[in-house]
C-alpha cells in the first residue's frame, strides 16, 4: 500500500518507512516559538540542562502576539526572548516583523521539512508542503535541544475540491463551510491533504487560509502538494533553490475522502462561540457589527488586503462601526504601502495596526466593549477571544469584511 504525503514525509524523517498510527521519533528542521509561550519553552530548555541549542539557525522566536507590549509584565516576557536570543544564538523576530506564521513561510521553511511551533496554527506552513504541526512548550523545548520529536503518525482525510469559485467566493469560505460540515473536533488528530483542480489552481495566499483553519477541525496537519505555484512563491522570497515537490502515492490509504463541488461554496460566516457554528451571509444579514477586524495569520497577506481595497477605494466605512486593518508582516505592510492600498483604508476612514497578530487574541488593540459585535476575519471565535468574554466574534473572508464595513451589518453585497 502507498502513503500519504504526511506519511512520506515523516518516513525522511524518520529514517524508516512508516505508516498511520505508529509512534516515531522524527527529525526536525524548524522550531518557533512566539511571546506568549515562548518564555514557557525557555524555562522548559533550561531545565534539560543543554548549554547549547542544536539548530540555532533554525530556532526561531517571535514577537508578535503583544506586539509592540501594551504592559509591563508583557515586556518582561519579551525582555526573556531577546536574552535567549542573545544567549543561545537563536533567531528573533521582534516587534513589527510580523505574525509568526506568516513569518516562517516568507522566511524559514521549505518543501519536505518538519515544522514544530509552540502555537497551534504552526499547520500553515503546510501549505508549502511541510508537514508542520502545533506542540506544547516542553515538547519544543526538547526538540530546540536535541532536533528531534516524538509523534504518532496521523490518519490522513483526503479533501478533495473541483470546479471553480463563484464570483468573490475565497477559499476561507470554503474552509469553514468545511469546518462547519465536519464539526471542530470532525478530524482530531488527522492530516488534512488538499487535492483537486481548484486546490492546484489556487495561490499560495489561498492555500495558506486553508492550512492556517486545518486545526480548527481538530487537525494535526493540512498539506499541499508543493507544485509550480509553490516553486514561484519561494522564487519571490529568494530560495527557489529549496523547491522540491513531494506527492502522495496514488495508492495511498486514506481514512476518509470528502469531495466537495467548489460552485455549490457560498460565502459563509462562523457565528459565536465556534467556528463550526456556521451559517450563510444569507441568513445573517440582520447582525449589526460594531467592529471590523481585517488581518492575521488566516487573512492579513498583500492578496487580501487588495481584496479589501478594491471594494472600499473612493468609499467610507460606516459611521456606526471601527474598522482595524493589520498587516500579517512588514513585508505586506511595505507591499501595502507600494500599491496605494494603504491611502486608501485610511482614505476609507480604517485604522491601521502595526504588523502582527493584533486583536486577534485579546491582550493588545481591539479589545471588544461589553455586548459588541465584531465582524474577523481572524481564524477563532471562541468566548473571550478578543479580550472580552461579553462580546460576540463572527468569522469571515476579507470579501465579507469589506462589505460588512461599508453597511455595518453582515453583508456581502
């Protein structure tokens, strides 16, 4: 029997051929770590007794959660990093270099490589096809100390997509009417494997969104094929050298296939308090929204900020709404800046935030007043998200956003 592309990729690895369900230990190419566990992992490294990392190269940390610090205590968290940076050699990423995912894929991956982040939506990079996974500190921590982890090789579900999107459908619709048809714990501990011809016609900012919400349904990993779009984006970051292209066999085993018809996809939102809590713009057209959030690691690249532009160049937000638009990294902020897409949020009456995760996880910037509604097109919505356990997060692609500014209700039109 053939394997899976997770399976593949794992057996290089591994150094030995491995299936689903075994337990292995594995070479790891990357680890990253952001401010918020990342003081957790050096505590844990410190522990082991290690004087020395065994990639310093490769061991990334980020500043990007709390970025730049709103307090004290914050600081001092990041004070921890840029000493072990300092300290053990490791790589920083600080303030205003970007949300960590977006980071690693501009930067630090490739093709066939294994991935371990302490942050759960390290699956992003899968769209590059590296089978990258999210981990607790302390598993980081061995794996910064000895550039190997241990896991057990996940089921694969083969998500298989065809036809063509209808007009301004993206592919985050796609992902939660996924999501909201399999449930959030629907592939626990699976591989999500993305196939077909509207995967291969994607670009790579489209497959990032579907990598990025892989663990959104409880997934382990989302992989792609690395093919010619993959080998164009790492041309543009300067490491076409580094493209190499891993398939799964044609006789691979898969736990489960899903087929799903890209022109029956519409544009979907998750409602409060799960992203597996999914209606159409349809039936939510009545939801006043008092903040619009446009960025994150799910949908803050150049591609989605142009999709905002085109819908809000010559036109105002909604007087009754804020809306924060957040670069994913500097690289997209500056890109931003060059085609005009900046003048024309702030033209639109946007607020502007500093590259990285921004509201998204509540401890800095957009925090949500008691009772509002905010429209994200972040990847989680769960109670507290934003910083406030009594406000209401709804889930969409930056298409929607942009409407939804402009009417300040749900809208997509």
């Amino acid at each position: 029997m053939g394997q899976t592309l997770a399976e593949k990729i794992i057996s290089e690895h591994s150094g030995r051929q491995v299936k689903s369900g075994e337990l292995v230990i594995a070479n790891v190419d990357v680890t990253a770590v952001q401010d918020g566990t990342g003081p957790l992992t050096v505590q844990e490294f410190k522990k082991l007794g290690k004087s020395k990392l065994f990639n310093p190269e490769r061991t990334v940390l980020f500043i990007d959660h709390a970025s730049p610090s709103p307090r004290k205590e914050l600081s001092n968290t990041h004070t921890i990093l840029r000493n072990f940076s300092k300290d053990y050699g490791a790589v920083l990423s600080d303030v205003g270099a970007g949300v960590c995912h977006q980071r690693l894929v501009e930067t630090f991956v490739n093709p066939g490589e294994i991935l371990v982040g302490a942050d759960s939506h390290t699956c992003t990079s899968g769209a590059l096809g590296v089978f990258a996974t999210g981990m607790g500190s302390t598993d980081i921590a061995v794996a910064m100390a000895l550039g190997k982890t241990w896991l057990k090789v996940p089921q694969t579900f083969k998500i298989e997509v065809s036809g063509k999107f209808r007009e301004g459908i993206c592919s985050k619709d796609l992902m939660l009417h996924l999501i909201g048809m399999i449930g959030a714990d629907g592939a626990t501990y699976k591989a999500l494997e993305f196939s077909g011809d509207t995967i291969e016609n994607m670009e790579m900012s489209e497959r990032f969104t579907l990598a990025n919400m892989a663990v959104e349904a409880g997934a382990k990993a989302g992989l792609f094929v690395a093919d010619e779009k993959t080998r164009e984006f790492l041309k543009s970051r300067g490491r076409e050298d580094k493209f190499r292209t891993i398939k799964p066999d044609a006789d691979a085993l898969y736990e489960r296939i899903i087929k799903i018809d890209a022109a029956s996809i519409k544009h979907t939102v998750s409602c409060p308090h799960t992203v597996d809590n999914t209606k159409l713009v349809d039936e939510l057209r009545d939801i006043k929204v008092d903040q619009v959030f446009v960025g994150t690691c799910t949908n803050g690249r150049i591609e989605d900020l142009r999709i905002v532009a085109k819908i809000l160049n010559g036109r105002k937000i909604n007087k009754n709404l804020r809306m924060l638009i957040c670069p994913a990294s500097k690289d997209v902020y500056i890109q931003a800046l060059d085609e005009g897409l900046i003048k024309i949020f702030v033209e639109a009456n946007a607020t502007i935030l500093p590259p990285g995760c921004g509201p998204c996880v509540g401890v800095h910037a957009g925090t949500l007043a008691d009772g509002e509604v905010c429209l994200a097109t972040q990847n989680r919505n769960f109670q507290g998200r934003m910083g406030n356990v009594n406000g209401n997060i709804y889930l969409s692609s930056p298409y929607v956003a942009a409407y939804t500014a402009l009417n300040g209700c749900i809208s997509d039109k």
